[in-house]
C-alpha cells in the first residue's frame, strides 16, 4: 500500500474480487448439480461450510501476485497474467486441500468449472474496476502527485511512457535539478530539492541521472529518502535484451541484467503442460504417423524418420527427429538451408515441409524433455557457432528450451527470413512469457504455422 489514499481502493479490489469468487464458487454447485445431467445428490451445505476457505485461498493467491498492490505501473496484459497465475496456484491448492484434508469426495467437475468462472470473472470484474478508476482519475480522483529529480534519456523515457499510457492517475507537478537537461512541458522547479520536496510533499519522487553522475544521484537519494514520499530510483544501466530484476543482497542492490523471468513454479507448469499435450498428441496422431510413415518408404528407399543434432537450452545438443523428407542418397550434412523447390526432397517430402508435417515425430524430443511444445527454434550446432559470432543477443535464445513452434513461427519468419527479425521474436517471447502466451501461440500454430508460404 502506497498511502492510505489508496486503502479504499484496495478493499473496493478486495471486495469486488470476493464477490467474483464466491459467486463463481456457488454457481459452479448450481450448474454441476442442477443444470448438468447425471449429478447425484445436492451437497448445498458442503459448498457453504468451505465457502470461506476457498475465499481465503483465492485472495491469498491474488496478493501473492501482488494483485492488491498499486496497478498504476502494470501493463493490462501484465495484470491478466498475474490473474491467471493466481487462479491456477489458487486451483491446485484447493484440490491438494480437499484431496488431503477433507473425507468428502468433492466433484471434480464442479471445481473445474469454478477455475474457469472464477478466472474470467476476476478478468472482466477487474477490466470494469480498472476502467472506473480511470474515469475517476480523468475527475481529478485518485491522483498521485510525481515530483521528477534529475535529468537523462531514463527520466525523458519514463515521462513519455506515463504520457503515452494515461489513464494512470500520475500527474507531474514538476522537475527539480534539471541542469542537464530539462524536459519539455513540465515545469522547472526551485533547484533545492529539499525546499521543493517539503513544499509540495509529493506522492511520488521518481530519481535518474546518466550514469556519469552517480555520486549526484546518491547524494539526491540519500537527501530525500526519509521523506513521506514513494522514492524511486531508476539507475543508468546497459538496457537488458530479455528483462532486468533488482535484488538485495543483505540490503546491497544488484540490478540483474538478462533476466529470464522464469521461476521453478513457471518451468513445472510449463513441463506439465508440455508432458500433457504432447502424450495426448502422440496418442491421437498416431494414425496419421502410420500413413506418413508407409507414404515415405514409398517415396525413396531409406528410413522414415531422420535425427539430426541441433542446439536447445544452454546450448546443448540433441537429436532432433523428423520425417525424412529428402532422398536417401542426399547428405543433410551439408551447411546450407533447405530452399524452395529443393532438388533433394522427394515429392512426399515437399508437401510434408509444406505443411509442416515432418515436424510432427518433435512431439517424442518435447516428451523427453529435450525441447518443449513453444519456444525458439533449434538451429544445428554450426548455424549457432556462425550467428553468435554475427548477430547481436542470438546466444540468448538459448536461455529457454527450443520450441517446436514459437512466436517467430506463427509471425511468418520460417524458411528464407530475416534471422534478426526471428532473434528480435524470440527475444520478445522470452520476455513476455506466459502459459496464456503459450497457449496463444499453440492456437495460432493451428491457423498460421502449420501452412506458411516461406516453408519449404
């Protein structure tokens, strides 16, 4: 909580989110037991007496993830990430709580129609009360006054971000030590930060300096850090390709550059979600593996699949199985991309890169563990060696495990594309993951990454 300003909208937050969960919780009971045919018995009291508990869970979840603190600084797309965060660890809890701690036997339906009501209801809940504090905001409620110290390209890019998002309920009142360079249309305060700080007591003080004057930006900090103002520092340090996260070691800060933002919770729903899907796929595609697989020894005398080396997370190496797609005789060895209307491919093996068929026997490489369902594409090991001596952040595509599909894919850049256009891609995928962004991705691979006109 910033200032008791804010209190009453965290428990406007606090409120609107119980209601959501709770009405969710009750109407998953109805819907399983009154409006879905084949339920047994009407277990009404059960649902009351833990009603509480599950209400106690989901708001824990919620301010795990920081969801009732301060929005103003997260992105819309940000906070539905968190929702989604919350409403999974907030459904497992409960179903490990109800497996180990109660006798009754819970329907599972139900609470799999409670996870899905919840968590779009807490979405659209949260859209309406962001949107409320907008309006507010535009009547000169629930504004938060921003005194900026400082000068730099940091400080320039913090106001025009502010500028360009709106609707955050900071407002400027001024810039203060603005020697080095003033910013535009923001008024010039008195040069004694001090004075300016207990004459206007803002909310909010945003410090910056270049990197050369960091003895000046100590002193300011060190100068206005007992204040009753929100003191924060953006400090000059090289701009970070993949994330940056700061850290206190024993109150010592340590700006962690090229930070993938992936903690062990994230890397096990992503493994879970990799095991599922690509067992499931391998099941229900097994079919169609047997006709590729009798359309390809008919199309040239060789096996039916083909394993090549490629490079996935730390720059590791592992055999990669596809389909084979060229003829027998024909080395893959060879350092070059396959192009369009390739000579080496047999004509099966035309239509299955086409169609990205071949890629399918990938489902085996993501169940063990060597690459997962969404993520960069794996190059051979000599491409890597080249385009990390060549182009700028290509090693970092290797902080995450390869992907059989990726952000770069469903974009369009497969086959004769721009490798910093992919890298950019990737980078950015990096960046803003999720299992929601996964999951984005997987439904676009059905539409967009399957047939694409640069696979060959």
């Amino acid at each position: 909580m910033e200032n008791r300003k804010d209190f009453r909208y965290f428990l406007l937050r606090l409120t609107a989110d119980s209601l959501v969960v709770l009405v969710s919780w009750f109407l998953s009971y109805y819907l399983r037991f009154h409006i879905i045919p084949g339920s047994s018995g009407s277990p009404f009291l059960f649902f009351t007496k833990v009603s509480l508990l599950i209400l106690v869970i989901y708001v824990y979840a919620l301010n795990k993830n920081k969801l009732y603190e301060s929005m103003r600084n997260y992105s819309r797309i940000q906070e539905v990430q968190l929702l989604v965060y919350s409403a999974v660890s907030a459904e497992i809890a409960i179903v490990l709580v109800f497996y180990f701690f109660f006798p009754e036997r819970v329907s599972r339906l139900s609470l799999g129609i409670f996870g899905l009501l919840s968590l779009f209801g807490l979405i659209i809940e949260r859209t309406m009360v962001n949107q409320y504090l907008v309006q507010i905001r535009k009547k000169g409620k629930n504004i938060k006054t921003v005194l900026l110290i400082g000068y730099g390209p940091y400080l320039n890019e913090y106001y025009d971000r502010m500028v360009i998002r709106g609707g955050t309920g900071l407002q400027v009142i001024g810039q203060a030590d603005y020697d080095g360079g003033p910013i535009k249309h923001i008024r010039q305060m008195d040069q004694d930060v001090l004075h300016v700080v207990e004459t206007f007591k803002p909310d909010l003080i945003v410090i910056s300096y270049p990197a050369a004057e960091y003895q000046t930006a100590q002193n300011q900090l060190n100068l206005v850090s007992e204040s009753f103002s929100h003191v924060i520092f953006i400090p000059s340090v090289a701009l970070s390709s993949l994330g940056t996260k700061i850290t206190n070691f024993y109150n010592l800060p340590m700006v962690h550059v090229n930070h993938v933002n992936f903690n062990h919770f994230d890397r096990m729903k992503k493994r879970i979600m990799d095991i599922s899907i690509s067992l499931v796929g391998l099941i229900l595609l097994s079919p169609l593996f047997l006709v590729i697989a009798i359309l390809v020894k008919l199309s040239s005398r060789g096996p039916v699949f083909y394993s090549q080396q490629r490079v996935t997370i730390n720059e590791k190496l592992f055999s990669m199985i596809k389909f084979r797609t060229m003829k027998n005789s024909t080395s893959s060895e060879v350092l070059q991309w396959t192009t369009k209307n390739d000579s080496r491919c047999t004509r099966i093996g035309t239509l299955l890169r086409k169609t990205s068929l071949d890629e399918l026997p990938q489902l085996v490489n993501v169940l063990k563990g060597d690459m997962s369902l969404i993520g960069p594409r794996p190059e051979r090991k000599e491409f890597v060696d080249k385009f990390n001596r060549e182009i700028l952040n290509y090693r970092l595509r290797h902080k995450v495990k390869t992907g059989i599909s990726g952000w770069a894919q469903v974009n369009g850049l497969r086959g004769d594309t721009s490798i910093v256009d992919r890298v950019d891609s990737d980078l950015y995928y990096i960046r803003n993951w999720s299992i929601g962004l996964d999951i984005k991705i997987l439904i676009m691979t059905f539409f967009k990454g399957f047939v694409n006109k640069n696979a060959y």
